[in-house]
C-alpha cells in the first residue's frame, strides 16, 4: 500500500480548510494541495488578484497566498478530479449545530461531512488516507469510514479496489492569530488505529513541526480532546466572566483578580480576559455537543455541569445590554449608541456566535438606534447577523427623527459614530479602539454621555478627564 503523500485534497476552503492549506504548501513545495469547496463564490474569492479580497481576513495569510498559490496551492470547484488525484483528503466542512430532529440545538448535524465521505468513495483512486479536520462528535471517524466502506461494496464491480484509512487531526487554530498557530503549533494531534497513516500524516508535519510536538492516540482520544479543549477554554472565559459580575457587586477590579490568580502557575495567565462572552464557531457548538454526548452516555450531571457553561455566556451578554439601558435612564429608546466593534474577537472579520449580535439585538429591541462601527466586518454582514436592514440612509449627525422602535446603521468612521450620541459601547478589542481621542469624541456626544468598556481597552483616565462617565466590565473599584 502506498502512503507516500504527493496530492493532497482539502474539501472546504473556510476558516479551517484555507489557512491550513496555505501552510502545508508553504511549508511541503514537493505536495501539490488542491482546495475544493461547493460555494463558487468563495473559490472565486480564494483565486482573486486583488489579495485584499480573499474570502478571509487573516494577518500574514494574504503574503502565503501570494507566494504559493499556482505554484503548490490551488481552489477549485473541482471536486472529481482533486478526490481523484488525491493521496491524502482532508475534510474542513463546517459541522452546524442540528436545528430540528433528534439532537435539535445541540447535536452536529453531520449531513456535510457524510456528504464529503460519500464523494470520497464515489470518486478516489486506490488507497485513500481520509482525514477528518472538522471539529466532528466523538466516534464520527466510524461513520466516515462506514461510509467509505459500504460504498466501496456498492462499487464492487470496479476493477480496482479502493482502500481507506481514516484519521482524527483536529485543528486547534485561533482566528486573527491562525498563520502563528499554524506555524507554531503548541501541539499536532493525530488519532488513528494504522501506524503507517499516522507517519504520513506526522511527516507532513514534521516539515516544520518538531516531532515531540506531534502527539498520536486512538481516534476517539483524539476526536474528544478536540471538544475537551474548547470547553476548557469556553469554561475558563464564563468563569472569569461569572467572577466580573461579582467584582462590579463587591468592589474589586476582575483584572486584579485575573492578575493574581493568573500568577499560580497551576492556573496559567492566559485567556482570562474578562469580556462580552465569547463567541466564534466553536466554543458553543462544541460544548453543545458535549452535553448531547453525556446525555445520549446517561451522563446527565456531566451534561448540566458543561451546559451552565454555555448558559452563563448567554446571561452575561444579556447582563451587558440591561446595565447600558440601566445606566441610561432606564430608557434607550431614541437614544443613539456607538457600538465600536461586531467581530466575535479582534483580527478577524468573523461574526459568527458573536456576542454583539445578541447585546445589539437587545437594545434595537429597546428602541436604540445603534451606529456600528468595524474595521472589517461589512454592512451587509450584520445586517445578515441581527436580520434587520439598516435605517434608511440620512445625515448620521441629526439625532432627529429617531425611530423609536430602534434601528442601526453602519459607519466606516469610528469618530461619526460619537455625533448626537448617548453612549459608546466597545465589544471588539480591535487595536484601534485603545487609542481614541477622547476630548474630540466627548465633543459631539449628547451629555450625560456614557463609555460602556466591555474589553478593558480604553484609557479610564482620558475618559473622565474628557468629561465622560465611564463604566468598565468588572470594575467595581
Ligand atoms: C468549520 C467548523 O465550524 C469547525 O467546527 C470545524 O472544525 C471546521 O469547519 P470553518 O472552516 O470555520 O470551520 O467553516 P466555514 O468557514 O463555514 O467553511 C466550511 C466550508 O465548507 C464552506 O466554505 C462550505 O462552502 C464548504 N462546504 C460545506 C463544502 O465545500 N462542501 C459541503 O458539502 C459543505
Ligand atoms: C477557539 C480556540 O481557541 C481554538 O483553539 C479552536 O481551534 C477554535 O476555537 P477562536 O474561536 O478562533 O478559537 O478564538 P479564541 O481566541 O479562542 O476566542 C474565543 C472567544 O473567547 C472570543 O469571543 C474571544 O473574544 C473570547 N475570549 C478569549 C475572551 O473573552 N477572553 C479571553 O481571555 C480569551
């Protein structure tokens, strides 16, 4: 059986699928790397000259693209003959939360990835190493490799008999942080039952990952630590979230408290930022998913421990929104507020699982008018998140003529966000919102004005000396 790896097929060219990509052929010019994917429009994205306009925006992915697309890099719709040509097939479709049947609001509805299995078998030559990327529920490598088989039945007539290995390497890249994640991963991980799939996975990777760094185990190991090491992250995030509220109760500052705990090395210092609640692709659905497995185990009290996870995310994004209104008079309604920020986290244009979407709904639903500003995510984006046009176009600096049943509108100029406003609330830590001039911003807001800090990246000093109130997350000093 051949296992050396010359074609390399990725179906899905997404967040995952493309950045990957980008790096296997930079770093293996002797593997050609076809990526495939169904919506044409992204493809077309991934194959346009203007690199700016890459279907996503990741820092130093534009410069990889560059220099090795159509040379070892290519996207493509044509899935036929990239299955075909492939030794190795990585599967990077997106895995959604199911939304009705069995499993509704928690289960993955897996109808992609069986989809891509089943062009798999349909389509590949010879021995085929199958690789799951997708971030798939525990025991899914059986289903795929079922797939593959009963195919392979169905197909018998075919004078070559197709084999297959399936293997478990799930991606643990960050957004806005993807291509160092990539190049210098903490860990590769590789779960699989055949040693010789494994070693060509590893040696893919050992052309620039050092082989201690490459962990094998069996698939299942590997498919669960994958969900594992998101909860623990998402855990970590509404455990310092849940102890934010409680500062603003008691008086103490979460960033002092985040500091000292962060020193027990046992804790470790990172990702104990306190925020609007984490969002993105994966910390929901894949905790999600964690509760549907303990269940479907008879695990219910595991099941409800990682659920209050998810649920202490959803209420601290609803606390956000009631404090503003609170703080506002206990009305918006006609009031304007600046909202600087709707990526789910700074250095990317994803809005997926953002909590913006949620505290913008709640004070649309208030009767707010939002004016939105963000460096990269695009009108036509949000409006697609809080399924709500914008306000019809008119001056942004009157505030009259306020619709009271509440409205946003986009400005690609933070500083037009502040004219006539009562409010700014900053959801994103986009670097640029650390160094607003606060003196010309109080200028042109309505008095009492109010800065809503829900990343700890405003200069409190500079503010109250602008003549602005202040209010940061966790911050009851
Ligand atoms: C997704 C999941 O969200 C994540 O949990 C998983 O680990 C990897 O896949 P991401 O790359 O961010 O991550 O998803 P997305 O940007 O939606 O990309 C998936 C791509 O697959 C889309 O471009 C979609 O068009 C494509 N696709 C989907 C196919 O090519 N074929 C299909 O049958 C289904
Ligand atoms: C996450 C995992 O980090 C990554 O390993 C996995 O492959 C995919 O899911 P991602 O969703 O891209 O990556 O971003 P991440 O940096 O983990 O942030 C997730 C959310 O948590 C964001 O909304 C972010 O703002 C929030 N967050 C993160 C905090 O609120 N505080 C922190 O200290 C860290």
């Amino acid at each position: 059986m051949n296992y050396e790896i010359h074609e390399i097929c990725c179906i899905g060219a997404g967040y995952v699928g493309g950045p990957t990509m980008a790096i296997i052929a930079d770093k293996c010019p002797n593997i050609k790397v076809n990526v495939v994917d169904i919506n044409t429009n992204r493809i077309n994205a991934w194959n346009s000259n203007d690199l700016s306009k890459l279907p996503i925006f990741e820092p130093g992915l534009d410069e990889i693209v560059k220099r090795t697309r159509s040379r070892n890099l290519f996207f493509s719709s044509d899935m036929e003959s990239a299955i075909k040509n492939a030794d190795m097939i990585f599967i990077s479709v997106n895995t959604p939360t199911k939304t009705k049947g069995i499993g509704a609001g928690q289960a993955s509805d897996l109808k992609y990835v069986e989809a891509c299995a089943r062009q798999v078998a349909l389509h590949s030559l010879n021995h085929t190493i199958v690789v799951e990327k997708s971030t798939l529920p525990v025991r899914t490598a059986e289903v795929i490799k079922n797939i593959l088989e009963s195919e392979q039945i169905w197909q018998k007539e075919n004078i070559e008999k197709k084999t297959f290995d399936v293997l478990s390497n799930p991606e643990f890249l960050a957004e806005g942080s993807a291509i160092n994640d990539l190049e210098n991963p903490d860990r590769v991980l590789i779960g699989g039952q055949n040693d010789n799939a494994i070693e060509a996975l590893s040696k893919i990777y050992r052309n620039w990952v050092p082989d201690h760094k490459i962990l094998r185990t069996n698939i299942w190991s590997s498919e669960l630590a994958k969900l594992t090491a998101n909860a623990f992250l998402a855990q970590r995030i509404s455990s310092i979230n849940s102890i934010a509220a409680l500062c603003e109760a008691t008086g103490a500052d979460v960033r002092e408290v985040a500091r000292a705990i962060g020193t027990d090395s046992r804790i470790g210092s990172r990702f104990l930022d306190s925020g609007p609640g984490f969002g993105g692709s994966c910390f929901k659905k894949d905790i999600l998913n964690l509760v549907y497995l303990s269940r479907h185990f008879g695990l219910p009290e595991v099941a409800n421990f990682w659920e209050s996870v998810v649920s202490l995310n959803t209420w601290h994004q609803h606390r956000i929104s009631k404090l503003v209104i609170m703080k506002l008079f206990g009305t918006i309604s006609e009031k304007k507020i600046s909202i600087l920020g709707f990526a789910f986290k700074a250095n990317t244009n994803d809005t997926r699982e953002s909590a913006a979407i949620q505290i913008c709904k709640d004070l649309i639903e208030e009767g707010a008018e939002l004016i939105i500003h963000d460096p990269k995510v695009s009108p036509d984006q949000i409006a697609i998140d809080l399924g709500l046009a914008p306000l019809p176009d008119k001056n942004i600096s009157s505030n009259k003529n306020l619709k009271s049943n509440g409205g946003w509108r986009f400005t690609k100029d933070k500083y037009s966000s502040f004219i006539g406003s009562d409010a700014c609330l900053i959801l994103t830590e986009w670097a640029s919102y650390s160094d607003i001039d606060w003196i010309k911003a109080s200028k042109i807001m309505r008095k009492p004005a109010w800065i809503f800090d829900a990343r700890s990246i405003a200069d409190k000093k500079k503010i109250c000396d602008a003549n602005l109130l202040f209010w940061r997350l966790g911050d009851g000093s």
